[in-house]
C-alpha cells in the first residue's frame, strides 16, 4: 500500500518529464491513382537502366558504360570507313564481322553491368521492401532481366544499325539497296534481341548468387573464358563426329553460328562456330536453353529471400 510520501516521489517524477509535442510535418493521405503492378514492373526497370547506365551516380561510375559504348561503335565505324574507301574490295566485312567483335564487347558489359542491378540490393538487404508491395520475386527478375536486356540490345543493335545506314548511303542507288536490303532490319533486330537476352541472362544468374560486385565481375568473365576454353580443347582434341556439339558451350561460338544462321551467310575460317558447321537451330536451342534455365535458378534463388 502506497504511502503519501511514495504518492509525493511518483509525482514529482513525473513532473520533471518532457512534455509531449506533437509536429505538423505536413503529411497528407495519398488521394492519387493507384498505378499497381505493372507501373511497378515498369519503374523497376527504368531505375535499373539508369543504374547500370551509373545515372544520378559518381562520375567514376558512367565511365565503363561511355568505354563501352565507343568500342561497341568503333567496329562499324572501321568498317564504313573501309567500305568507302575500298569499296566491293571490302565486301567480306559484313554483319559477321560486327557481331564477332559486338560478342566480346556484350561480355564485357554484362559482366560490368548486371552485378550493378542486383548485388546493391542484396547487400543492402532492401529486397523485403520489393516485395511487401505489388512486386512478387518473378516480377522483380522480369524487371531485371528486362533492364539489362534493353541495355544490351542498344550495343546489340545500334552499331549493327548503323552498319546498315552506312552501306545504304555508301551504294550506288541508296534507294535501291534500301529496298532491296530491308529484311537485314528484321534479322539485326532478331540477332541483337537474341544475344542481348543471351548475355544479360548468364551475367545476372552470377550475380544472383553473391553481394559483391567485383566478385560477379570477375566470376562472369572467368567462366566466359574457363568454359569455352574447355570446349575448345575437347572440341580440337576429340575426332568422333559429335565432338562438333561442344561449340554449343562456347558463348562466342554460339554467337557467331546465331549470326550466321540468321544472316544466311556462311562461316569461314578456322573458327569453332565455322568448323563445327551445325545446323542453325542448333544455336538457337542452345541461346533458348541457356536463358530459360538462368531464369528458372534465378527464381529458385529468390524464393528463398525473406
């Protein structure tokens, strides 16, 4: 039983506490549209572009997409301005030889781009807050594989564009050869959609699995190179006729027999893609292959997420 000294003490107590203030900071109730998944699938994938694009970021931080970039169109400026120099001499640089070199550059990009997308968010561990609102896990991946797809179409696909511009303008009947060539628009988009999804696919399945950027950087070009270096040596050491389907395990291989498949033109050289003279398809099984099962572990990954 409290005594009036103790009813005195808590008093007294509770006179020396702060008084409670309370702040009009100003917040109001939201009372606009409601936008819902798809406008978040969407803004997801307009804030991985300006990320891997290092938007709103440090300066040091656009310089590998500018690199990037200038030697992805440094290809198919060589090759307009020996075209118009050498004219029909210089017939054989054709989209073959651009996507050869676009191949390694693509590599190079996914590996510096794709741990920019997902290895910030893992190790700042925001992914709870994805997915407490509209986002499911797949519709986060979609929004990923989305962004780095269209940032690998654009050096994919511009050069190879502008290849086509320069040919037109270069021909002796530009109207002419633009009619004549305009299915080449249809198979650059086909080559370009195919090897951006390709690549970006591999480069994010790595990232998928570490926080560190550097790390899936690193492991991305290294199994790039370790793997169909691999392939390489059984496809030259072995002489049984189905040593020829080990250049489905060279990325750079599938990239030129997709290419040239799709182009309708014909490897030469010593090549893996132009010795092992598969069939088209082939190709595209394995890009198809490869992109499906990169998004199936993706997902598997991200479920066990909290």
């Amino acid at each position: 039983m409290s005594t009036p000294i103790d009813q005195t003490r808590r008093t007294g107590e509770l006179s020396n506490q702060p008084e409670a203030e309370i702040y009009d900071r100003g917040y109001r109730h939201y009372d606009g549209p409601r936008e819902g998944r798809r406008h978040a699938i969407l803004a997801l994938v307009v804030y991985s572009i300006k990320r891997g694009l290092g938007i709103k970021k440090r300066w040091t931080a656009k310089i590998i997409p500018i690199l990037i970039y200038g030697f992805a169109f440094f290809p198919v400026i060589i090759i307009v301005g020996i075209r118009a120099f050498a004219g029909n001499l210089a017939a054989n640089l054709n989209y073959l030889t651009l996507y050869s070199s676009l191949a390694l550059i693509m590599v190079v990009f996914a590996a510096a781009t794709a741990p920019e997308m997902l290895c910030d968010d893992r190790r700042q561990h925001v992914l709870p807050l994805y997915f407490s609102r509209a986002l499911s896990k797949g519709d986060y991946l979609l929004a990923k594989i989305g962004g780095l797809g269209f940032l690998m179409g654009t050096v994919a696909l511009l050069p190879a564009v502008f290849l086509f511009l320069g040919s037109t303008f270069l021909a002796t009947s530009p109207v002419s050869y633009f009619f004549d060539h305009v299915a080449d628009l249809l198979r650059i988009l086909a080559v370009g959609t195919l090897l951006a999804l390709f690549f970006a696919s591999i480069g994010l399945l790595i990232a998928s699995f570490t926080e560190r950027k550097s790390i899936a950087a690193a492991v991305y070009i290294g199994a790039v190179l370790l793997i169909s270096g691999f392939a390489d040596a059984l496809f030259h050491a072995i002489h049984a006729d189905w040593h020829r389907y080990f250049a489905l395990a060279d990325l750079l291989a599938v990239a030129d027999g997709l290419t040239a498949w799709i182009f309708g033109k014909k490897l030469t050289g010593g090549s893996v893609a132009a010795t092992a003279s598969l069939a088209g398809p082939w190709y595209l099984v394995s890009v198809a292959v490869v992109v499906i099962a990169s998004a199936a572990v993706m997902y598997r990954q991200y479920l066990r997420e909290e």
